[in-house]
C-alpha cells in the first residue's frame, strides 16, 4: 500500500491518496486509488463534485504511465 498526504498544501483541509497493489492468483495485479480531500474554500467545496471524477482519471493516468516506466525497466534488467 502507498499512501501520500498532501494536507499541508493550502488549497485543502485534507488530502489523502491510497493506493493498494493486490496480486491475483492468475497473474497481474488489482489497483485500488481512494482519495479523501475537503477544500478549505467553500466554494471549491461546492464544484469539487464536477472536477472529482476528472481529477481522479488524472491521478490514474499519470499511475498507469509511471507503473509502466518500472515495470519496462524491470524487464530491460532482466535480460
């Protein structure tokens, strides 16, 4: 599990990211993002509904791309 608090930056009371990486029996892994956040502004409170699925499919890529980047190199190693 990964965990990454970002709560000290001022645009929010709370931001939290947990990732899980659970191995299946057939191979490959499952991926598991949750993310708890609460703006300290009210009104980014009021539009974070909007731009939560937007921001999440964000996170997700730039995971995918990275995971990527290490495995790839994982595999370069091995040969």
């Amino acid at each position: 599990m990964v965990e990454a608090d970002a709560s000290q930056n001022p645009l929010f009371e709370k931001l939290l990211a947990r990732w899980e990486i659970l191995p299946q029996e057939e191979g490959g892994s499952d991926v598991k993002l949750h993310v708890e956040f609460k703006f300290t502004n009210p009104l980014y409170s009021a539009v974070s509904g909007a731009i939560a699925p937007k921001v999440a499919g964000v996170m997700i890529e730039a995971f995918e791309k990275r995971a990527k980047e290490v495995l790839d190199r994982q595999e370069l190693g091995r040969r």
